[in-house]
DNA sequence: ACGTTCCCAAATGTCATACAATTGATCCGA
DNA sequence: TCGGATCAATTGTATGACATTTGGGAACGT
C-alpha cells in the first residue's frame, strides 16, 4: 500500500484505491483500524485534507466507519446485507431512470430474475412466508388506499416471494431488481379493475407456492408480466392522447 | 436544497445527501453543472474543504464527475450499466468474503440466477454470442494455461451466454451475480479431469443454445451446478486432509 | 482500597487562506 | 483569418489553526 502516487490522476481517489484494495485482498480486516488521518497523510506524502477526501470516498461505500474521540479513528467496516442492497436499489434506479430504458426490458428482466426462485421457493416456502404474502394481499384488497401504496405493497408482496427462497444472496441480489422497478411502476395509476386483476394473479401466485407447484408458479408469474406490461401500454396510450 | 443543515451529523455527510437527493428526484439533470466549490459553500454556509468533501462522496458513488479548468466544476454523471456493474461486483465480492457465505449458497444463487435467462437467450441469441462463447470453450481447452485463466474463461463464458439474452438490465444484474463469485471460484484447483467435465458440460449448454432448446439447456445449467458444488465439495475436503 | 470527579490527550470535524495546475476563452498581432 | 500569448475561473493540494468528542488516567476524598 506504499508504492509512490503518480501526479495523474486525483491523489485522493489513488489513496482510495490503495486503501480499498487493501480491504478487498484481506490486508485490513474487518473491524480493524487504519492509521489516524495524520500517519496516513505523512505515509503517502500528503496533506490531511486530501487523506480526508480519500477516506470520505471510502466512507461513502460503506467501506469504513469514522468515530471520534480518543479511541476514534477510521475502522474497517462490514458490509451488510442491508447495505449492499439499499446501495444496489438506489444505483439501479438511477440507472434506469437516466437512461430512459423502457418499461418493457426492466419489466422483462424483473420478472425473468424472479423465476430464479421459484424451484427454491417452492421447495423451502414455511407458513410465516405464506402469512407474510397473504398480508399484502389484504392490503391490495383494500380499494380506499394510494396508488403508491399499493405499488408498495405489490413490492413488499414479490419481495416476500423472494425471501421465500431462504438464500440470502438470491434475496440480496432480486432486492435490488424488484425495488428499483418501483419508481416505473409509481407512473401507473391502477383503475380498479387493473387492481383486482393483480390481485387475482398474485392470489393464484400464493396458491400455487402453498401446494409448492412449480409449474403453476411459473404460470402465474409469466401471466403476471404479460399483463404488467399490458396495462403500462394502456397508460403509455391513453397518456398519449 | 436549502433547509438548514442540523450540526448533528457530518455537515459532509449532510451536503452530499442533499445534492443526491436533488439529482435522484430530478432537480439536478444529467451533465447539468453543479455551481462552483465556492458558491456552494457560501450558500450551505460551510467551507470550501468540507463542500469538497461531500463532492467526494458523490464521485465514489458515481453520482457526479468533476472537471478542471475555466469552464470546469462538478457534473451530474449519467449513470453507465459499465460503472454500476463494476460497483456491483465490488461490492457483491465485499460482502461474501466478509460475512462468510458459504461456497453452496453464493453458487446456488448464482446458478438460480442464470436460469433466468434460458428462455430469453433460447430466442435472441445470435451468431455472435455462440462465437465468443465457443472462443472461451476454446481456452479452456488448452491445459497449459492457469487455473485462474480457467477461471476467467468461464466467468467470460457465462457471461457471454448472459448477454445473449439481449435485455441489459438482465445482463447488468447478472454480471455482478456471475462476476463475484470468480473469487470464490479461484479457491478452486482444477485438475485435468475436472476441466475435461466442466468443458464437456460447457459444450453441451453451447449446443443446446445453438438448438434453442430451453430444456436442454435448462438440464445442462443443473448438471453444471451440480458439478460445481461437487468439487468444491471435494477441494475442501482434501484441504481438511 | 475503592469510587468519583476532573482533566488531559488523541483523534476526527471544521475553517480560513494560500498557492499550484489546468483549461477554455479572449485578445492581439502578423 | 489564423496562430499564439495571456487571462480568468475553477478544481487540486498544502498548511495551520481551532472546535468537538471521547476514552482513560490522575487526583482526590471517603
């Protein structure tokens, strides 16, 4: 972590790379604390200003911890998964939003994603699983509530499929799938008829994963898309005129 | 983007989460100018080395890029599928090492995830992705080179068969799935057998793509899985030895 | 000997200022 | 008109200082 620093590029981002390597190649463990801001600085041959602009780099990513005081310094921090999927669901909607990808490829590989749970989610769903799912589903029921609130609730019903699958890496990667389609599908306005139709394909989902039928799962989530995608072109239509 | 900040938190910390939040809701456009170091510190009230600081923050996540000179300053970044998928797979390989994911789980994930591909691949592949696919089978068939080189060879090649998929917000999420697990897969030697059994399953999912036989390539997918773990199973019972 | 209080040292957080480096724009001259 | 020197704006870096937080230890009293 002490070769020399070349005067191209930024030194504080070449300090954070040297640092994130570090941690990535197992140097700094987790937990562990990185010299004070003032070693730091005289190691590299820098001003504290610049190792305080790599170490917020670094802070940003959830790369390290700051704490203050006697004992204070910059420790190693461990990435959770909770984290990694905040940070992963808002790069994801900021990809999709900055790149006007159409409503159909995010529909497409968000519903495509989800099939890659359905042979775990069927083999290991428990009743707390089902309960959670059933929970949305009353909330969809109810008619009096927002259209973000039922977005919401239609995130919360297809994340609890996913949870289903009882593999945190699935459930941390689908996370940010399923979440960051949830700005798109705030555009609708759900009339509803659109509404009951949801729910009739999410109530035939949640069946279809209590008797663990792989195949009509997998029915009644291609069914779900095709309309998903349906009804935004009604939307897109209608907004057209 | 002008309440005041609470002299709780980091200020940094404070004026990033605003400037985000101004370009996440759209008040901040793509490759619209930030105002200058200077002025947004006179009008956050701080100084220059802290609205530097938040600036950093921004830039480690991608959010914003700075430019030198007359007519230079902070920019609002158009978010690229390259940049968040590097991210994702620093940040995706960071939180298996650190919280000791098991080689079964990420590989089961990993492979539950590609199988969400199958259909879509089947139908848009191309000449091209069964070139570069049958480029990487062709590496892997030479014995001399490493076992990291294998390893590379058959990220590339899965992600080869990704992107025939043609949609890419599959291929961005997926990338970060297949892609961190190479580390994990490093661990891995490969003796002469196991590279002639894992090219040999590699072949036959190349073959079926090029038939467009989604059961086919449904059963070679599995058989791979399988095999994977399997000797992973073996590699970490002969290091217990 | 024990507990409490107070003070201090170490570290991060913030500020002010200055200078260096870069780069587009402008002006001027041939 | 074109080319080049100059300029001004802006970010990058350095220096030094002070504020704030926080844990630990010394001093003190009981």
């Amino acid at each position: 972590m002490k070769t020399n620093l070349t005067p191209k590029r930024e030194l504080s981002a070449q300090i954070a790379d040297r640092i994130r390597a570090a941690i990535i190649d197992g140097a700094l463990k987790v937990d562990s604390r990185l010299p004070s801001e003032a070693e730091l600085a005289e190691s590299f041959g820098v001003s504290r200003p610049t190792v305080r602009e790599a170490l917020k780099r670094l802070a940003a990513k959830n790369l390290i911890r700051t704490q203050r005081g006697a004992t204070g310094g910059a420790f190693v921090n461990r990435m959770t998964y909770r984290e990694a999927r905040d940070d992963q669901v808002t790069t994801s909607t900021l990809l999709l939003s900055m790149n006007d990808v159409s409503f159909e490829a995010a529909c497409e590989a968000r519903f495509a994603l989800e099939v890659s749970c359905i042979a775990l989610a069927c083999a290991r769903r428990e009743d707390e699983d089902l309960a959670a799912m059933e929970a949305e589903l009353v909330r969809q029921a109810d008619e009096t509530i927002t259209d973000e609130a039922f977005c919401a609730s239609d995130v919360a019903f297809h994340r609890a499929f996913v949870d289903a699958a009882k593999n945190p890496v699935l459930s941390y990667q689908l996370a940010g799938a399923v979440e960051a389609m949830q700005p798109l599908m705030n555009l609708i306005t759900y009339t509803g008829r659109s509404r009951a139709r949801i729910l009739r394909r999410h109530r035939r989902l949640l069946t279809a994963l209590t008797a663990r039928d792989t195949a009509a799962v997998h029915d009644a989530l291609d069914d779900l898309a095709a309309y998903t995608v349906k009804i935004a072109g009604e939307v897109e239509a209608a907004k057209a005129r």
